[in-house]
C-alpha cells in the first residue's frame, strides 16, 4: 500500500545522511513531534509536539535543522540531508514530508484515498489500544483502528499460505521495541535514545508502518527488509 514514489524519496534521502544531524524543536502542535515524552495525542490522529531543544542521541553533529513551518519546494536548505514531517496523522504516509536533497527542500504530499488520511477508531474496532494489543481474532481483515498510544490493524499476517479461513485474522499493533518513544515520533523531531536502537512501529505488519533510528539527535527513517507478503 505503500507510495513508491514516496518511499523513493524517503531512501534517497536516508542515504545521503553521511553525518547525523541535529534538529531544533518547537512547539507548533501540527509540524513535528518530540521524542515520546513531549507527545500529546488525541483519538483518531496522535497529534505530536516538538521536544525544545535539539539533543544528543547517537553522534551529534550541527547540521540543518528542521524548519518550524513546512519550507517551500525548491527552496534552498544548507547542512547534511534531512527529513522533516509535518502533519497530525499517526501514518508517517499520511503527513507532509520535506527532504534537504543537495541544497534543495524537495516535498513529498501526503498519500491520497482511500489510505489517507488515517481512519481513526472506526465500527468494529476495540474500544482501547490495550485491548487491541492483545492479539485477538478480528474481522474484516484490513480494518484499521489509530488510537492515541498508537496504530493498529486486523491483520492476516504475513508469509505462507494464506489461511483457510481468510475472513478473520488477528490484531496487530505498532507496539515499539523496550526503551522506544510511544507513539511514534515525527522525521526529524529531536530524540536522545542510543543510536543502535531500532525503532519499528507496525514496520511489515501494519499499512504505512515505519522503521526509526536516532542519528546525530535526530529521528530518521531506516528501511526494513520486510518478508514476502508483508504490508
């Protein structure tokens, strides 16, 4: 379900950070988020706020911070490549995104319908992220639920045979690995975690899911190499 020209961006981006960078916060509700402990959400979308200042996570570096306000495509930005995400929507693919690609702001819009924007709790989800963290069948696969702690999904899993019974499957949840902000954090928010610390957050299981690592300060997305079948 994923934009390949989106995701084309986003690992041409991913590549060129030779040197971490350092992101400056700030607290437009609508741009980027923090790392975790400054992030409030409501229902349906988890909005993020920015963390304040930039930090230290990984190698640190001074390169380009991200713009409080979305910057205008073509635009010149100085310092190593970076990724920026501006929007409210829990789905990385569903924001705004801004790459500084050899001087230049190059913006990606958000996906289109019917995958963007996100769906919020819809008729037949759990009432709670908990609940849905537990595991349990579902129907119709494909239903999509985004609470405030985070996403989750009816899924079929991924790899093999499909089931016998495919009119049911299981929920599926963007739960972080230990020492991993919740929910996930915007590209390019500030972050303090160590920087061999993968962040998956539904990568492989869950439509948009997003993999993040903290480098030079700064969250950046890392491509996973999902099995045959996954989302």
């Amino acid at each position: 379900m994923k934009s390949v020209k989106r995701a084309a961006a986003l690992v041409a981006s991913t590549l060129g950070i030779a040197a971490a960078v350092a992101c400056g916060g700030h607290t437009a509700t609508d741009d980027l988020g923090g790392d975790g402990g400054s992030s409030s959400s409501s229902s349906g979308a988890s909005s993020s706020s920015s963390g304040g200042s930039s930090s230290s996570g990984g190698s640190s570096s001074g390169g380009l911070a991200c713009p409080a306000s979305l910057p205008v495509n073509g635009s010149s930005c100085v310092g190593a490549p970076i990724d920026c995400e501006y929007g409210s929507d829990p789905n990385l693919q569903c924001n705004t995104l801004a790459h500084c690609i050899q001087g230049r702001w190059q913006i990606t819009p958000p996906g289109k319908a019917p995958y963007c924007p996100s769906p919020g709790i819809q008729r037949g989800c759990p009432s709670t992220y908990a609940e849905a963290s537990l595991g349990q069948s579902c129907a119709p696969p494909g239903l999509e639920c985004d609470y405030a702690q985070g996403r989750c999904a009816c899924s079929l899993g991924f790899g093999g045979p499909t089931p016998v019974d495919a009119g049911s499957g299981h929920w599926a949840c963007d739960v972080p690995p230990k020492g991993c902000p919740q929910p996930r954090p915007h590209l390019g928010s500030p972050c303090t975690v160590p920087s061999n610390l993968y962040c998956s957050y539904g990568a492989c299981i869950l439509p948009g899911g997003a993999s993040m690592q903290c480098q030079g300060g700064v969250w950046v997305d890392t491509p996973s190499a999902c099995p045959a079948g996954a989302k």
